[in-house]
C-alpha cells in the first residue's frame, strides 16, 4: 500500500474535490491540516509517506528536506509551477513532480474585490453597519483613475479588462513587456519609473523569481502618489516588506490591499494586521471550488496515473511547467 500526505489543508476540504475514494484500495490518505515550518519536524513528520499531495507554495521543499525523505517518490503539487519544490533536486534524487491546471481567472477576481473594499472602505463600514452605525466613509471613484499593472500574465490581463470596463485608463510595465504585447489588451506600454509615478492603483501580477524578488522596494515606493494604493495578490517577496511597512507607516502611500505575505501563514503579531490603512485577506486568491476542483482533482488523477505506470503532467526542472510524458512507478 502507498502512503499518501495531504499537507496544508487549512480547512479540512481537500477531501471534498476530486476522487480520492478511488486511491483507496492501492493507498492510506492522511490530511495534515497544520503548517510546518520547521525542516526537521517536517522531515519527522513525513518521512513514512512516498506520495505527497501539496498545495502550491504552502511548504517549502529545498534539497535539505527533499534529501532526507527516502521513502518519497511522488510530489503531487497543484498549479502549473510551484517555486516552492526544488526541481533539480528531486530529478536527482529520482523523485517525480507533478502539477495540475489552475484557474485563469481566481487571482483577478480576488484583485477587484480588494481594490473595491479598500477604496469604498467596505470593512469599516461592514463594521460600522454590525455595530448600529451608518455612513462612516467617503469612498473614492474608480471610472477615470489610472490603474498600472505589473505583468500581463494570465492574471494581469484579466484584471486589465476589468479596469477598462470600470472606465480606467490602464497602463502596464513588466521586464519582458513591449508596447506591442500591452496593447493586445488594451493597455498602454510605460516605463517602470512611469508606471509608479502615474499608477493611482498599482496591481501586481509577475510571478515570483530571482529577478522578480524586491522589485519594489523603498524607491520605487517613494516615485507613488500620495493617494495611490499599492495591491499584492502575485507574491509577498515581490514588494520588499520592511520598505512597504515604513511607507504606509509614513503615510507616503495611502494604503495597501494584499493576499499575499513574505511568511505564511502570517504571524499573529504581524504589523499589517494592525495597520489602518492595509486591508489583507488569507492568500485566498487561489481558493475558490473552481480552482480546487483543478487543484486536487487533477492531483489524484495524476497520482492514480502514476501508480498505474500511466503518463502524468510533470514539472520539469528546466521551465517548472506542465510538460506531458510516461513515467512509471
């Protein structure tokens, strides 16, 4: 019998998407509700299982860890990539990785509904609402504001089509943009120093990387207006922290609305959870029944294939992408 590990199940759910009940026969499931952290209790508490079942970028997996579970064959992450698996490590150490498909749509949804909340002040007001209050805030107009957007991905470019149907002037910058890619959806290609000094919103949708990693920092914070709002739903490290912090402490930007966290789960005495002029959800951009049903019913197929000999969609180290080909067990 295959041991199975599901970690990172926050809420209990992942049993409720996709065929689990099918692996039964050829393995033992067991969900791990709690985040690990620590490397050496991870590898404790993981050692007995060759199959695990990851969500994205809940837990990290370098060489460090991936070395000394001997018994792992299979990493089943959902998502397309998964920056948080060391891809060159686990080819070496003869350990599959697997992907899923994800939604194209989730992040963005969840983008909107920040940038909603923070500029009609929608919590303070639920609050006030809950409480016998009425009107407590004086919201701000989306039609004719500038939006910028960092990347033009699957995500951006949702989210582009929402501001221009909001009335928006949007504009766009990334490393690898032209003017040619931007205006394929309707935006207008800007410099970078550009994009933060003309952005009354700046949304952010690069992936995660080495070049991406403190892309905004203390000077790109300080070339923002005064008024602008700066959102996150991409990745924590992409803005660096300690620099968003001391601008929102100095008021040199108006707020910040953000999924996403350099650590996670956040520490329950983080300064964003204080601040006034930040309004923060979970990393629930990704979290929906649509995504989940991708997520997890993509990963039991890709592990009943795997047990089967069957082909499965692997990462592969060279892009950490889907890529289809026959691996057997």
């Amino acid at each position: 019998m295959h041991k199975i590990a599901i970690l990172d199940d926050y809420q209990n759910t992942a049993l409720k998407f996709g065929d689990w009940a099918s692996l039964r026969k050829d393995a033992e499931i067991t969900v791990i509700r709690d985040h690990i952290a620590d490397e050496d209790a991870l590898v404790e508490r993981l050692l007995p299982f060759d199959i695990l079942c990851v969500m994205r970028e809940r837990t990290w997996f370098p060489r460090s860890v991936l070395a000394r579970l001997t018994n792992l064959k299979l990493l089943a992450s959902t998502g397309p990539w998964n920056a948080a698996i060391d891809i060159e490590a686990a080819d070496e150490l003869g350990i599959t990785v697997c992907g899923t498909a994800s939604s194209l749509t989730a992040a963005s949804e969840l983008t909107w509904a920040l940038i909603l909340a923070a500029l009609r002040d929608i919590p303070r007001e639920v609050a006030s609402f809950r409480n016998g209050g009425w009107q407590v805030s004086v919201g701000r107009d989306l039609n004719g504001k500038t939006i910028g957007l960092l990347g033009l991905g699957y995500s951006g470019s949702a989210t582009a089509r929402v501001a221009q149907a909001f009335g928006m002037k949007t504009i766009a910058w990334s490393q690898n943009m032209t003017a040619e890619s931007a205006a394929k959806y309707g935006a207008q290609y800007v410099s970078k120093d550009e994009l933060l000094a003309a952005s009354d919103i700046l949304s952010i949708h690069v992936r995660l990387s080495e070049r991406t990693r403190n892309l905004i920092g203390a000077r790109e914070l300080s070339l923002m207006q005064p008024h602008a709002l700066l959102v996150n739903t991409a990745r924590g490290p992409i803005v660096n922290e300690q620099a968003l912090i001391d601008a929102l402490n100095r008021k040199q930007i108006a707020g910040a609305a953000m999924d996403v966290f350099d650590v996670e789960p956040l520490p329950s005495n983080h300064p964003f959870r204080t601040m006034d002029n930040v309004i923060a959800t979970s990393h629930i951009g990704y979290v929906t029944d649509g995504s989940y049903e991708f997520y997890y019913g993509e990963s039991v197929e890709n592990i009943r294939a795997w047990i089967n000999g069957e082909p499965i969609r692997t990462l592969t180290s060279e892009r950490r992408e889907i890529s289809y080909q026959t691996i057997a067990s």
